[in-house]
C-alpha cells in the first residue's frame, strides 16, 4: 500500500507533513466553548448593570428603591438561590460517583429551589406592578425590570434546562455526554448566582442605601 | 527515585491520559465555600437592615467589598477557577471580560454622571450677562 518514497539518489529522508488534524475526543472543548458563552452573558448583565448604574437614580417623581423594596425577601429569595447552588454541587459530587438515584435527588431539589426563587421574584413583580409601580413607571424602574428580570429568564431557562437534564439522565443514564450536559448547566447555575451577587449588592441594598 | 516521582504523580489523577487540568471540587470544597458565601451575603443584609454603621460611605464600601469577596468565592468553590484548566484559556477569557465589563461599567457611569451634572438647570441665569 504504502510504499517507500524512492528519490532520485535514494539517500534523502523523506519529509512527511501532518496534513490532518489530529482527533479530538468528543465534547473536549464543550466546557471552554460554554464558558466562552457565559463571559459573553457576563456582557449582557454588565450593560444592563451599567444602564442601571445610569437610570437608577431616575425616579419621575415616582416611588424610589425604599418605598418598593423588601429587603426581607430580597434575603430569602439569596437564600434559596444559594441553597440551590450548594444542592447542584451535592448532585455534581453525586455524578462523579455514578450514582443516578442520588443525582436525580439533587437535582430535583435544585430545581425546587430554584422554582421557589422564581416564585418569589414573580410575587414581587406582581406586588411592585399592582402598587402602579411598572416598568413604565419611571427610568428607574425600566432599568431595574430589565436587570432583574433578564437574571429571573436565565433561572427560567436554567429549570427547563434541568428538567431536560433529569429526563434524560433518567432515560440513558450517567452517560458522559449527559455527564458533560450536567457539568455545563452546573457552570450556568453557579454562573446565575454569581450575577445574583451583583444584584443584591447593587441594585437591592445600595438602592435602599441611596 | 524514579519509581516515587512517579507514584506520587499518579497519584489523585484519573485514569484518562489527557488531563485538562479541571477541577471538579469536593464535598469539603462545596461546603467552604457555602459557608463563606452564607458569612459574606448575611453581614451585608444585617449592616443595611439595621443600619448598623452610622456613615453611609463606609456602609456602601464595606458592601461592596463583600460583593467583589463573594464573587472572588464563587469562581473559585463553585465555577472552579484556576489557571490550569483548559492549558489557561478558561483564565484568558475571564481576565479579558473582567476588562471589558470594567471599562464599560466605568466608562458608562463616568460619562453618563458628567453629561447628567452638565445638563442639570442648576445654574442661576439672573447674573448671566
């Protein structure tokens, strides 16, 4: 099939060129790629952040941060985002060991969490549009349902996400490629907390402050 | 020698021969971190609720202090940062977003703050000339 190369004085060496790639396994830039894309999210949220910074003084006369905050469940609404991220850890440690009864457990857990966040953050909508204090409002509080409300469409999207995942961790099992789906949410969920930071501290208790 | 450089290498790894340098934490990692990151959310909450500290200024800066500390946490017990994984990159693209989102924040307020001042009828128009 492949036979040797014979040149001309047939003493020189010849020179081979790797001309294809070398194979990559599958998914093995799964994790750099989708943390690529959560820096690019990480873009969003600081626009949104720094239109905020910008309009959040901007009340038109209407209510300000003290008038519609609660500070009481902006505290609850952290708690269960960070109970829900120590949860996802348990099912990711639970993953690493193969065990699908436990993962599952967890991860139905985080997502009661997460749901209980969700719920939360919709009763304080609720509550802030019923008092006539909509986005409409005032610049203020444009900017602040924006914010808060792309961050509560990530949780969204996160718990369709998770739901997907325990399906699908129910039908094929511990798989890697679900493995790898799992470890990706896992960067997405703890990614969400980390904006959740940035909200509390920056729009919620600095609000009050101001 | 050779023989113990080498156990000692072996040791903790998978068996799988590329390693990418990711850490996936332990249960000890996940649990320093949710205490810290308890500590760090309840001692803001408590110093605004309360009002806990009478200057204003040192309340906002000691938040935010809290915040970047937090944050700092998270990357590290719950996104697992380090400089290895991915031979650096996942590092790279971090450091260029933290630029990016700086300068933009910054820039943005700063901007925004001095075009606010300037177009503010602040000035008093009866001893204009």
């Amino acid at each position: 099939m492949s036979a040797p190369i014979q040149t001309i004085n047939g003493t020189e060496v010849p020179v081979f060129y790797v001309v294809d790639e070398h194979d990559h396994p599958a998914g093995s830039s799964t994790m750099l790629g989708f943390w690529l894309y959560l820096m690019s999210d990480c873009l969003i949220f600081a626009m949104l952040f720094a239109t905020f910074g910008v309009l959040g003084g901007s009340y038109a006369a209407g209510p300000g941060p003290k008038d519609l905050f609660d500070l009481k469940l902006v505290a609850l609404n952290t708690a269960m985002l960070l109970f829900s991220s120590i949860t996802y850890g348990f099912a990711m440690l639970e993953m690493m060991k193969g065990r699908v009864k436990s993962t599952q457990m967890w991860l139905g857990i985080t997502g009661l969490f997460g749901l209980a966040f969700l719920c939360i953050e919709l009763y304080e909508f609720h509550h802030m549009i019923h008092e006539g204090a909509g986005p409409w409002r005032s610049a203020f509080l444009s900017s602040f349902f924006t914010l808060v409300g792309t961050h509560g469409l990530h949780v969204t999207f996160g718990i369709i996400w998770l739901v997907t995942l325990m399906v699908q961790v129910a039908r094929f099992g511990l798989i890697e490629a679900n493995q790898r789906r799992l470890m990706c949410l896992s960067m997405f969920w703890h990614f969400l907390d980390v904006v959740w930071i940035g909200v509390f501290t920056f729009v919620y208790l600095l609000g009050v402050l101001r | 020698m050779s023989a113990d450089a080498h156990a000692a290498h072996g040791h903790g790894h998978d068996d799988h021969g590329h390693d990418d340098g990711r850490d996936h934490g332990s249960m000890k990692s996940y649990l320093i971190g949710f205490f810290l990151s308890v500590v760090l959310t309840a001692i803001p909450f408590w110093l605004v609720m309360t009002n806990a500290i009478e200057n204003k200024n040192w309340t906002i800066a000691i938040i935010v202090a809290f915040a970047v500390v937090q944050i700092v946490v998270h990357m590290i017990y719950f996104l697992h940062m380090n400089t290895t994984s991915d031979a650096g990159w996942t590092m790279m693209a971090l450091i260029f977003t933290i630029i990016i989102v700086v300068i933009a924040l910054s820039g943005s307020l700063w901007v925004m703050y001095h075009l606010n001042v300037n177009m503010m009828p602040v000035h008093d128009m009866r001893n204009m000339p």
